[in-house]
C-alpha cells in the first residue's frame, strides 16, 4: 500500500487569507497555458498573434471559472442550486465541472475570434493544445486537497487518505487523471497540432480523447456520494456527461478529414486568391 504524503492543502496565509494549492494549480495552468500560446503564436498558420494572447488567455481563465461553477451546480447540485440559488456564489465551498468549463471556454473562444477577426474552428484548434497541463495541475490540486479520490482497492497501489472518513485503502484516481489528462494528452495533442490538419481536426480530438480518459478513470473513481451511479448500476455522472464527448470528437474528426480542405489546399487557395486580386489590381 502506497503512503499519502502529508502536503497541507493550504500553501501558505496571509492573516486571515489561505491559499490553497488548487488555487495555485489553476493559476499555474493559465500562466503555462500562457507561455505555450506565445509559442504557437509565432507559427505562421497561427490565428491569432503575440499581441493577442494575453486577452486570449484571459477569456479563457473567465470562462472556466465562470463555466466550471455554473457546470458543476447544475450537473452535479442542481437542488443546491434550485433551493438556494446564491450558492452558486460560494466558490469557497469547492465545486468546479470539467464540462461546465470547457462549455465556457467555447463561448470564450467564439467571443474573441469574432473580436479579432477570425474563425472560431481555427482559434479553438489553438487552445484545445493549451488546456491539458492546467487538466493535469487541477488534479494534482485536487490530490493534494484530499478530493475526488478513487474507489476501494486492494491493490499494491492503493492509498489512505486521512481526511477519508472510512480510512480506506484506495485507488489514487486523482494521480490517474493527470497523467491521463494533464501528460498524456498534452503529448498526443502538441504532437498532433505540430503540423496544419483541417480545420477541427484539433479540436475534435482532444474532445475524444478526453471523453475516453474520463470515462475509463470514472470505474475507480469513487462517484459523488449524493449522486451515486445513474445508469445500469454502474455508469456515473462523469461517464455519462463524458459520453456526448466522444461521440462529439469522432463526429468532428470524420467531418473534419471530409469536408475541409487540407492545409496544403488552403495554401493553395491563398495563392490563387492573392494573385487573382494582384491581376485586377493590374488591369485598373
């Protein structure tokens, strides 16, 4: 059996201010994400350009924090929510939702790709790269936090967390996430954007592949205690809102190989455009 390590879930006080460390992990992840979208920016197929960033990455914090809270009280709390509507208000209390926030980086995303002129497929082919190190940092925050821990096991690999109220040996599904979410698919996904693909090819693939790492963790990840399971005795909230995603991500995968133009037909097409304009600027 593997020993938790004893990490204080609060990095450091400022009088009556705590810090925690998830708190920290999500500000890690938007400063990474930050210093990866400088980089991306100076390719030429680039959407967006380094004077744009910083307003990029800052639509995008808002809309997880905003999306993440909104997501998790009305997949995962809605009676909280319903009974008393100013608990949405109490970030304090904990509770964040992938999908709520990723429905609100979308939002985000479409919002400043019109803002700067441009598509929101091309710009949210050049974030979905950024986001899986922030993934991975969350859920080292929430180990760290004593949260979202996995089911009972008797594994070698088991852990007991002391905060756990049965002291149970358990699978460290938190561990299991980031290295899913945060290292693997950061790889994957760096290495697929690491050359043009048709538009949403990006997108779409992290949507999968997200979709399928979430889905195989949520069977030793202990569900919420006041859900339970919802489907067959078996499936959990997570697999069942992770479901849609991939069937989202093979959906724009197809579409993408099949209906857009590959970069080198762009390429192409920009040429055509860029003499075609030049001849007419001629014959005036």
């Amino acid at each position: 059996m593997l020993t938790y390590p004893e990490i204080d879930p609060v990095a450091f006080a400022v009088g009556p201010l705590k810090v925690h460390w998830y708190g920290l992990m999500y500000l890690a992840g938007f400063i990474v994400a930050w210093w990866l979208a400088l980089r991306r920016s100076t390719r030429p197929w680039s959407p967006v350009i380094k004077s744009e960033v910083e307003d990029l990455i800052l639509y995008c914090a808002i809309g997880v924090v905003v999306g993440g809270r909104l997501g998790y009280m009305f997949f995962y709390n809605l009676p909280e929510l319903i009974a008393n509507p100013l608990s949405l208000l109490k970030v304090w209390e904990g509770g964040m939702s992938f999908h709520g926030g990723l429905i609100g980086v979308m939002l985000a995303t479409a919002w400043y790709a019109r803002k700067i002129g441009t598509t929101f497929p091309a710009l949210i082919d050049f974030v979905a790269p950024l986001v899986p190190i922030g993934l991975g940092l969350g859920r080292l925050g929430n180990f760290i936090g004593q949260e979202l821990w996995g089911r009972p096991t008797q594994g070698p690999w088991g852990m007991v967390f002391p905060r756990d109220p049965e002291l149970l040996a358990r699978h460290p599904s938190q561990l299991y996430q980031a290295f899913l979410e945060g290292l693997v698919l950061f790889a994957v996904l760096w290495w697929f954007s690491s050359r043009p693909r048709p538009r949403l090819a990006v997108g779409g693939m992290f949507v999968l592949l997200y979709g399928v790492f979430r889905f195989l963790v949520e069977f030793v990840r202990e569900p919420d205690g006041h859900i339970g399971f919802d489907l067959f005795g078996w499936m959990t909230r997570g697999q069942l809102l992770s479901l849609p995603m991939m069937v989202a991500g093979i959906a724009l995968l197809v579409w993408s190989y099949r209906t857009q133009p590959s970069p080198e037909e762009r390429d192409r097409g920009a040429v055509k455009q860029a003499c075609t304009h030049s001849n007419d600027g001629a014959q005036q």
